[in-house]
C-alpha cells in the first residue's frame, strides 16, 4: 500500500504510510543500505519506509540522530517519527513537533499503573487508555531528553472527542494534542 496519507498544515506536515510491500518491492524504491544494520525484518522495513515517506514530505531533508538517539534533520526543521505494527508516521515543522501511533489493543490497559496515576482524567476503556498512553508517548518525545515519570509528570485533563484533542498538564504547563483515529489506530501530535 505505501503511503497512504499527506496532511499538510501551515505549521507542520504529517504523513502516514502503511507497510504492506517485501523488503525487495521496497529496496526498489531507495538506494539506503543502512537498513542492513538492523536484525530484524520488521525494523529493515519500517527504517527504508520512513526514509521513504520523509522523500514524500520533503525530498531535501535527511535524518540523522542527536546524543539521545532522537531523530534530527540535515536543516533547522524538527522532525518526529513513530511506527505501529506496520504503520509510520512522521511530522517535520520549524516549531517543536512529536507524533505517536498506537494500535487500540487491552495493552496499555494491561499495563496502565505503569502509566497512569488518579489525576488522569480519562476513563478505562481499551480506547482511552490507548489514547492517554499514545498522549504520555507524545510528550516524552516532544521533551527529547529522557528522565520523565509518564505516572507524576504527565497528567492527562481531558480527552475532548468532538475536538479530537487531549489537554496535557507537562511541567506546570497545558499542551494541547491533536488526535485521529485510523482504523485500528490512533494518532497522537502535537506542533508548539
């Protein structure tokens, strides 16, 4: 299938492709052997394909990774990246960006003391739970740096469902994430 969405804002542009293609219909596509690096198909794949979906976004822009390991780009546009199964997602802006996709699975509602604390205002379906997790990895990523307690430094306020929004309390400051449900999907950004 390939790419299957460009959403292009004023501030940012986000892109979606889904992996359907062999490691050989993809090589075709792009000449990059540092997929080789990685063991595992999956991670060939999902590295080739999110090189792929940025040459759609942007066909000048590279990728390269900082101390932390978070990708960065060969110009001053940030950029951030999540796989899901066999979803990418990518979004590049000028301002701070982060994306997450997750697939809606018992998951996170499995593992969610890990996550959650009582002042998340959400309640505990598969769907919200998958959410505020998808919104805690948002943050985490828009942060860069590491060393956050998703339990005590996140807190979800609220889920707005006709907004498709979250309202995140991060370091005495409210974020407000955008969402989207694709298919068996969410996708969590945010552009600040």
């Amino acid at each position: 299938m390939g790419l299957t969405l460009i959403n292009r804002h004023k501030n940012y542009t986000f892109g979606i492709w889904e992996i359907t293609e062999s490691l050989e219909e993809i090589k075709k596509s792009i000449n990059d052997d540092n997929y080789k690096t990685f063991k595992s198909l999956k991670r060939q794949k999902e590295y080739l394909c999110t090189r792929l979906l940025l040459r759609e976004i942007d066909g000048n822009l590279s990728i390269i990774y900082n101390k932390w390991g978070a990708p960065t780009l060969n110009t001053d546009d940030n950029i951030s990246i999540s796989h899901s199964k066999n979803i990418i997602a990518v979004i590049v802006s000028k301002k701070n960006v982060a994306i997450d996709v997750e697939m809606i699975s018992k998951k996170p509602l499995k593992i969610k003391d890990k996550f959650l604390s009582h002042q998340d205002n959400i309640s505990n379906t598969i769907e919200e739970t998958t959410l505020a997790w998808s919104a805690k990895e948002t943050i985490y990523k828009l942060h860069q740096k590491g060393g956050i307690d998703y339990k005590s430094d996140i807190k979800i306020k609220e889920i707005n469902c006709v907004k498709n929004q979250i309202t995140v309390l991060f370091k005495d400051n409210d974020i407000v994430l955008n969402y989207n449900k694709l298919n068996n999907h969410f996708l969590v950004y945010v552009c600040i």
